[in-house]
C-alpha cells in the first residue's frame, strides 16, 4: 500500500498536483529527502502505477540496479538532464532522459523531474517493432553484464517455463542453470571485447530441468552502459537428431550394439593402447549355432529377440571396457583389452559360452542356443584388425568342427 502524503500545508499539496499536471510529460515532484510528493497521469502510464501508488514512493525505487538516479541532483540542488533506465511495476525496463527543476514552495525545497521514454517515437514503427520483437520464435533476453533482465520477448518465458509476470521479475542469470554460471565471466569479457559472441550452453527451466542452446549474444551501448542482447535458439531437437543420426551410423539397429564402423574405430585404439603399453589384446568371435532353424520354426520376430537376449547377455558377461559388437547375422565379435595372460582370455571364452546357452523362452517356446567361439591375441608385430579377426574366426571353424565351445588361435591346430 502507498505510504501517505505528508503534508504540512495542503496549500503546497495542491500547488504540486496542479503544476506536475500541466507539465507535458511524465513528471514527477521529489522531496528534498527523495521523496515523491506528486505524479501526473503520464507518470502513471509510464511506470505502471496509480498516481496514488507514485506519491510517497521513494523515488530511488523508481531506478534500476545501477543506473543514474534522482539523488545527486537532489542533493545539491542542482538541475541538469541525464539518462538512466527506470523500473516499470511489471518489472521490465525503459530507457528514459530526465531533465531535474529545483525550486521552492512555501520555504521547502523541492525538484521537479519530467522523464522522457526514450523508447517512444513513431507509434506505428515502435508498434511494428515490439511486435516482431515479441513473435520471434527465439528467445530474446536484453540484460546489464550483472545478469539483471532489461527486456525480454515471449519466447524466453515459455523456454523457462514461465508467466511473463513471472520471468519478469526473474533473478539475475536465472535463466542459466547455476552451474553453467561460472562460465559467464569469460564469455561477457570476450562479448564485450568483440561486440559479439555465438556459443552454445544450457537453458534453466523454472521446474529445475535443462535445455540445449545455442546463444547469439551482441553487445550495446545504451544510457551510458553495456547492455547484452542474447538470443537464445532451443536446439535439443537437433541434439536429438544427431544423436539419431549417429545411432544408426555407429551401431547396430536390432540389438543397439556397435556396428562394425564402430567397432573398427574401438580396434584401432585398443591396438594402438596395446602397443604403446605392451597390454594383451584379445578379440572373441561368437558364431550361433543352429540358429537358422528359429527362423523358420518359431518366426523372423523369435530370431531377433533371441538375438537381443544374447546381445544382452555378452554385455553382461565382460567388462564395461570391453567392446561387444554385433558383426553380422547371427554372429558376435567382443574386444577385450588390457588382458592379463592368454588364460584369461580363456577364462572369458568359457564365461561367453556358459551366458549363451542359457535357456530363454521367446515366443512361447524355451529356446537353447549354443554358440562357438574363436579367440585371438592380438600380435602388435603383424596384425591389424583384419588379421585379427581372421584369426579369431580359423579359431571358431576350429572350434566348431572339433564340437568344442570354444578355442584359441594356433597355427598349429586350427588349419588341420
């Protein structure tokens, strides 16, 4: 509620109401302790607030964070003109010029200040302008370098999850999440040194979650100050679609393993990790057996989930540092890095082999699988991928012509 006038003479009351009247203009009468005595209807319109609501206000309130205020040319009695920005009762901002009168009344000093909205002009241009302003599909948020909010379009309220109301009163950066705020030092400075910058960063909803952003902020000079124009495109869609895109090109699209692309590029860093340390490297081929007849027995829509039951599984049996990738058909290829001896290596092929022939019911039938695997060691003197896998797959043949689970590479036994 507004603080009421006090008045000592209501000769001088009235003498006020009537002068800021006629004064063209937004003008308001201020005490010599900064109070306002007296506000026109313009005043009213300008700051969005009754003229009952103006009078009594301390007229520093009237000022935003920072900028130029009342009080020097109160305090020292002197008139002059000055821009500054003011606070409307919604919270947004307004550029204005202020021209400060001091005079006296009945023996009490008092100033009058007419405020001019640096932001009128041609009604029709400044129309069409807030207008586009407001229907951009991107947020547009206008700040000091202290994050407080000058200006904003209705875009930047729905990316928050807010009423304009709200988000007009928004605290300073809330609309980065507090995490992302350490950065915002360095990127003002670069902003400022270069007029602009376009970086990509995270958004702040009022529930607490965060978007994906692409900001393009510029930075101007207005009153007197650096302010930051950033706008502020949502690009989570597009995040989305090249984490699809980079789905289907890296991995397989019935079980979501690597595909042979990634598990090419995965090989050529374990190689490259194996020979600079001088780690074992080995390599598992997994060939299902039989399992031609799923299909044709049970249906296409068994086989493949029996594929991703298995897939599941040899993620299950190894490492989180190995690699499980799906090769082709009914066949597997596992890169196991780091190993500490070729009995290891046997270990984890014995390990495979007992997780793939277990039981599991599809379609309504109890389905077994068996498979046979080859392994290999990678040779850093010879090998590459190519030659790996060559030898891993003799050693499946191998395996599976001697009816055994598993076996490991040998010249010496896998080209009998």
């Amino acid at each position: 509620m507004a603080a009421r006038r006090h008045r000592s003479e209501p000769d001088t009351a009235a003498m006020l109401d009537s002068f800021v009247e006629i004064v063209p203009g937004a003008s308001l009468a201020i005490s010599a302790d900064g109070r306002v005595l007296a506000a026109n209807a313009e005043a009213a319109d300008l700051y969005g607030r009754p003229v009952a609501d103006l009078v009594g206000m301390d007229a520093a309130d009237l000022c935003a964070p920072g900028s130029p205020g009342f009080t020097p040319h109160v305090d020292t009695h002197a008139d002059g003109t000055f821009d500054s920005v003011h606070v409307r009762a919604d919270c947004t901002h307004v550029p204005v010029r202020v021209s400060t009168k001091s005079s006296t009344i009945f023996g009490s000093p008092v100033h009058i200040a007419t405020v001019l909205d640096c932001g009128a002009g041609d009604h029709e241009v400044e129309w069409i302008r807030a207008a586009a302003f407001d229907a951009a599909l991107d947020a547009i948020i206008v700040h000091d370098l202290e994050g407080n909010l000058l200006h904003f379009n209705s875009a930047a309220a729905q990316a928050a999850g807010m009423d304009p109301e709200e988000f007009a009163c928004i605290e300073p950066w809330g609309w980065v999440p507090p995490k992302g705020r350490e950065s915002i030092p360095a990127r003002l400075e670069t902003v400022a040194e270069h007029g602009a910058l376009i970086f990509e960063a995270q958004g702040w909803r009022a529930d607490g979650t965060t978007y994906e952003n692409e900001v393009h902020a510029r930075a101007l000079t207005l009153t007197g100050r650096t302010i930051v124009v950033s706008v502020v495109r949502d690009i989570s869609e597009r995040r989305r679609a090249e984490a699809d895109i980079h789905m289907l090109a890296y991995h397989d699209v019935l079980t979501g393993l690597p595909n042979r692309t990634l598990l090419s590029e995965r090989a050529e860093q374990a190689m490259a990790e194996a020979i600079r340390y001088g780690d074992l490297l080995g390599l598992a081929f997994v060939d299902l057996d039989e399992f031609k007849p799923i299909n044709d027995d049970i249906g296409h829509s068994a086989g493949d989930a029996v594929l991703t039951a298995i897939a599941d599984r040899l993620v299950s049996a190894v490492r989180t540092e190995d690699t499980v990738a799906r090769f082709g058909g009914d066949e597997f290829v596992v890169m196991l890095p780091r190993l500490s001896s070729v009995h290891a290596l046997e270990l984890i092929g014995a390990k495979l082999s007992r997780a793939v022939r277990e039981p599991l019911e599809t379609g309504g039938h109890l389905v077994q699988v068996t498979a046979s695997i080859g392994l290999a060691i990678f040779d850093p003197l010879e090998d590459g991928l190519s030659s790996l896998l060559s030898k891993a797959d003799m050693a499946m043949y191998s395996a599976k012509r001697a009816g055994e689970s598993w076996r490991v590479f040998d010249e010496k036994t896998v080209l009998r």
